[in-house]
C-alpha cells in the first residue's frame, strides 16, 4: 500500500476524528482520512494546528494528530511547547526537505532536529516507506506510555511526497492498548505502599497536592475517597483543578504561583506533603517557595525521575495513580483524629473567600474579573469544558472560578499566551456534545483571532468569554517599578487600543455579544450555551482588575 493509505488507516484504526494541518502536506492522506469519516481541520497556521491537536488530546484523553509541511516545522515545534509542558499526548508529522539537499542551503529549510526534540518525547525520521508502519507504531506507543507527551515523525520529502506517495509492502497494525491514556496501570509496590500509610498516619498536619498525572489517570474518585478515609486537605495543581470539587470541605484550592493564598499557607503549615501526580515543578510551588525546600514528602508518581526532584521524599510510590490510590484505600485503616488541623485549613479556606466575596459580588461598571469568574462558575453546565489561556487568565480560572461537577473538565495553558482559543477548538472536536468555554483575556485573543473563522468553517460551536480590559494589564505593575511609576512611556508597553471583539466575530460570521454590566452576565452566557454558532462574548472589564500574585511566606 501506499504511504498515504498507512497513516489514513493507522490514524483511523487508533479512534482519531479529526486531524489539524497546515497545507500542503499529503493531500492523499488527508483525502483517505476524510473518506474514512475523519473531519481534517485547516487551521490558519502551524502553531495554531499543534494547540488544536493538543486540546483535542486532553479532552479526548489520547493521541491528538497534527501536520505539515517542512516550511512551517519550526512554527509547528513551537506550538508543541504546550503538550510537552502539558504531557499532552500530540503526534507531529512532517515533511522534510530531501537529504541529497540537506547540506546544499536548499530555499527555505532548516534542521528539524534540535527544535523537536526540546519539546518531544522521540523525534523519528522516515526517509522511504518501508519504515513508515515501525514510526507510527511507536509514536503511538511512545505518546501515551509512562508520562505522556508530544512525539514527531519527519518523513522524506518538502509535503512527505517521498513517504506518503510510494507503495511498500506494508501492514497496518493497530494497539488498542495505545488509543487512550494510560495504556498500562503499574500499581505501586505493596511495602511502599504500606509505608507510605504509615508516614501519612503518623503526621498530624499532612496535606495532598494533587497534579496533572491525577487528570491522566482518571482517578478523581479514588483521591476524594482517599483524602475522606484519611481526613486529609486536598489541593489541586490547575491540571488537576477538576479532579476535586470546589466546594468539598477538604478542597483547599489551587497552590503555587496561580493560586489561592489559603493553598500556600496551609501547605507551608503542613509537616507533610502528599504529591499525586505531580512533578513539582515552579508553578505549584510558586517558584519553589511552597511549601518550605526542607518538607517532608510522599510522592506517587508514573515517572521514576520526578519523585525527590525538588523535595525530600520519605516514601516515593511508583505506579499508576488511580491503581494505586485503590490500592491505598483498600489498606488504609482508620484515619487519627485530625480536628484541630482541618479546623485551621477550614478557616484560611474562609478567610480567603472573605476576603474576595465584596469584589465577587461587585456591581462596578467596568465589570470586576471576580464578578466575572462566579457568574461563570454559576452559569457553567454540569459536563462543560473550560479551557484557559495562561497569565491573567490562569489565575482568574484557577483561584475564582469553582468546579463542582464530576464530569466538568478544565484544561489550562501550560506554556505560550494565545493557546487558549486554538485549544477550546481541538477539544470541542473531541467532545462535541460538551459545551466548551474559552476564558482568555484580549491580549492572549489576538495571538489567533483568526481561527474564529475555522470554527465558523467547520461547525465548532465553541464559547470565548473575552476578559476585555483592552490590555495586558499583568504587565503594568512590572513596567512602572523598572520605570520609576507610570508614564506615557510605561502605558505604551502594556496598554491597548480599544476593540470590539464581538463585531470582529460577528465578521468572521460568529455570534458577538458585548457585556458592560455585570447583571447581564449570565443572560448572555445562556445565550451562548444555546447558540448555533461560534461565540464571543465581550466583557468589557475594569483596567485595575489586577490578578492577586501566588502568596508567598516572609
């Protein structure tokens, strides 16, 4: 068969429903997809199409596919940054110029090389057909096993004409183990497990951080059971934000950098830390100050290398979470009586709330992005997809929008401003009977306003909710101290002209809808949940409407 038909019916064979691309990349491919009832999604650019295949990924929870030729690789490497930080199961293909050419400054090339594999697991190269079916064997396999992650294929030729338009002797081989993530669950030993338990019952203010491997592993219903056996406050990294309702009375909140201060304060009065699923990394400790560097820890995690990276650990527990959280619920005993120190938690939890309510419940026109989060929380359908963009958004959707759904998802930039629309995309593609809610401020929109008119094109009836302060006011306190207080030149670096980004929908052939007080709100979110089309809603928001900054201790 040809090379074409191997990746068509590979892709279809893993339960894919859809591929993003730039063109020109192996129209035959494409066209074999599409007769096999794959819907191939042209994006307006290469990264844009990588940020699709991701949020398809996550929502989908396996393989996300994204392609193009070898002009645009490195916008598409770019794009791949978010699922490798993500551990976002993306393949990558693309064509890449002749090797006769590689070394004779062919137009428009550059090595593929270095750039993906900075931000892929493997990086495999296919100069003539016969070693196609080993490539995509692997890159399946190697997608989703262990940690997940990005991985690449580089086929021969500028639109992989080399590859993907000859005939070999070739087999399509499908591993249905591999079509979803975690094809294997490797519960952790027993030993460790047993100690880990009595670690745990030992301490007398232990909490749980609770990570993005938590997500992976579908194991929402083993940590609640495991925090309630033991008593023991959950927080929740933002890629675990929907693994533990909001409003349980051990939900503490998101730690770190995009957080809830009430987090890091009960992790920094903690004497134990169990890590599920998390690699600890800058974010959930806020640059590795939460909690202190000398805590006490439990870790569970998928990959060997991330347990005791970044803090002691008494017990490391290496396996599937959700295998594992069974595992420890099935041997836990009774949980020592923890009143005092759940009390405490309970109060930094209500003192944080306070602290906000009068901004929440705020009527002011510009709109409060506090107001803005609870009419979102309020409005949000038991089985909705939020998606957020990174920076402002980050913390606004991490710290003030609550969660309380069991099948309500929440997927959040991991890397680069601007993923947040190509991502709602690519995951309303892989659940398209869930609503699915963009919530990005306007300087993230612009990085790919354009794509608006992909999902007019293609029928994906995504919702943006567009924080519009006209600005990127997460940058205003920086510039004034570096510049001696605000200026007309400070302005310049971080101020906007003012746009109406419900009629730039409404061009694209959108539904735009524009917010100024705040009671209108959850009207025009209804509306939206029940359009037909695309939707911007433009939320006219109030410049000072800073994100609180990750609470750090003194």
């Amino acid at each position: 068969m040809t090379g074409a038909r191997l990746l068509a019916d590979t892709v279809h064979g893993y339960g894919l429903t859809h591929a993003f691309f730039m063109p020109f990349i192996s129209p035959r491919s494409l066209g074999r997809m599409q007769d096999l009832g794959l819907t191939t999604v042209q994006s307006h650019g290469e990264k844009a199409a990588a940020y699709m295949a991701d949020g398809y990924a996550r929502a989908r929870g396996g393989p996300g596919l994204c392609m193009c030729q070898a002009v645009g690789a490195l916008n598409l490497a770019a794009g791949l940054q978010d699922a490798w930080l993500a551990q976002a199961p993306v393949i990558a293909i693309t064509g890449r110029e002749l090797q006769a050419y590689q070394t004779k400054k062919a137009y428009q090339d550059v090595d593929h090389v270095k750039p993906f594999t900075s931000v892929a697991k493997a990086s495999f190269y296919v100069p003539e057909p016969s070693q196609f079916p080993q490539a995509l064997r692997q890159a399946f396999r190697t997608a989703v096993s262990g940690a997940p992650g990005p991985v690449h294929i580089d086929i021969e030729g500028r639109t992989g004409t080399e590859v993907v338009e000859f005939e070999a002797d070739m087999d399509v081989v499908i591993e249905p183990r591999f079509a979803t993530v975690p094809p294997f669950r490797p519960e952790a030993d027993a030993a460790d497990i047993a100690e880990a338990l009595r670690v745990l019952g030992r301490a007398k203010r232990p909490i749980i951080v609770a990570g993005g491997g938590v997500t992976a592993s579908g194991a929402r219903a083993e940590l609640i059971a495991l925090a309630e056996k033991l008593s023991i406050p959950v927080a929740t990294a933002l890629n675990a934000k929907a693994m533990f309702p909001s409003d349980h009375p051990l939900a503490v909140g998101v730690p770190g950098a995009y957080s809830r201060a009430c987090a890091n304060k009960a992790l920094c009065e903690a004497d134990l830390v169990f890590y599920i699923g998390s690699q600890t990394g800058s974010q959930v400790t806020n640059y590795y100050t939460v909690p202190p560097a000398d805590m006490p820890t439990i870790q569970l995690n998928i990959d060997a290398q991330d347990m005791g990276r970044n803090f002691r650990a008494e017990v490391g527990l290496l396996g599937d979470a959700k295998a594992t959280l069974r595992r420890m619920i099935e041997m836990a005993g009774t949980s020592p009586p923890r009143d005092a120190w759940l009390a405490r938690v309970g109060q930094l939890v209500d003192e944080w709330k306070s602290s906000f309510e009068e901004l929440r419940a705020s009527d002011v026109v510009p709109i409060r992005p506090e107001r803005l989060c609870r009419e979102i929380s309020k409005a949000l359908p038991s089985n909705a997809i939020l998606v957020s963009d990174t920076g402002h958004s980050g913390i606004w959707t991490g710290a003030f929008i609550d969660l309380t759904h069991p099948d309500q998802m929440y997927l959040r930039c991991a890397g680069s401003l601007g993923w947040g629309l190509p991502a709602a995309i690519g995951a309303k593609c892989a659940q398209p009977d869930r609503p699915v809610v963009l919530f990005s401020g306007d300087g993230g929109f612009w990085y790919h306003l354009q794509e608006l008119d992909t999902a007019r094109r293609y029928g994906i009836n995504v919702v943006a909710v567009v924080n519009n302060n006209h600005s990127l006011n997460q940058e205003k306190g920086g510039n004034e101290r570096i510049l001696g207080g605000r200026s007309a030149q400070s302005d310049s670096f971080w101020l906007f002209g003012e746009t109406d980004f419900a009629r730039v929908a409404e061009s694209f052939g959108c539904i735009g809808i524009v917010v100024t007080r705040p009671w209108d709100l959850a009207e025009a979110l209804k509306r939206a949940f029940a359009a037909d089309r695309p939707v911007v809603i433009d939320v006219r928001t109030n410049l000072d409407g800073i994100a609180p900054l990750g609470w750090v201790p003194s």
